[in-house]
C-alpha cells in the first residue's frame, strides 16, 4: 500500500513539473515568434528609411521595374 502512494506521488510530481516545462516552452516561442516580428519589422524600416535617403538606389529600383 504504502509502495503505490509513493509511485503516485512520484508520478503526479513528474506530470507537474512537466506542465511546468510545457509552459516555459511556450512562453519561449512566443518570445522567439515576437523576435522575429520585430525583426521584419525594423528590416522593412530600414529598407524604406535607404530608400528615402538614397535616390540612387530609388531610381535603380524604378529602372528595373
């Protein structure tokens, strides 16, 4: 009797601390989701802010299109 508690409270124990990781694991890739976002984000900035500043590269990109 006394084994299978302790068996139990092990295997509760374990499915715990595993919704623990599960949650970690998945405020990390919502971390990461948003790191990448904001990266896009500046990159298409800093694209347009070029392209404002540099009327070459502007007129470049008109010729090829």
């Amino acid at each position: 009797m006394e084994k299978s508690n302790r068996v139990r409270k092990t295997y509760n124990e374990n499915k715990e601390s595993k919704k623990g990781s599960r949650k970690k694991y998945e405020q990390s890739q919502h971390i990461v989701r948003m790191g990448k976002y904001a990266f896009d984000r500046w990159q298409a900035a800093k694209t347009k802010e070029c392209l404002k500043t540099n009327n070459e590269m502007a007129m470049y990109l008109l010729d090829l299109w």
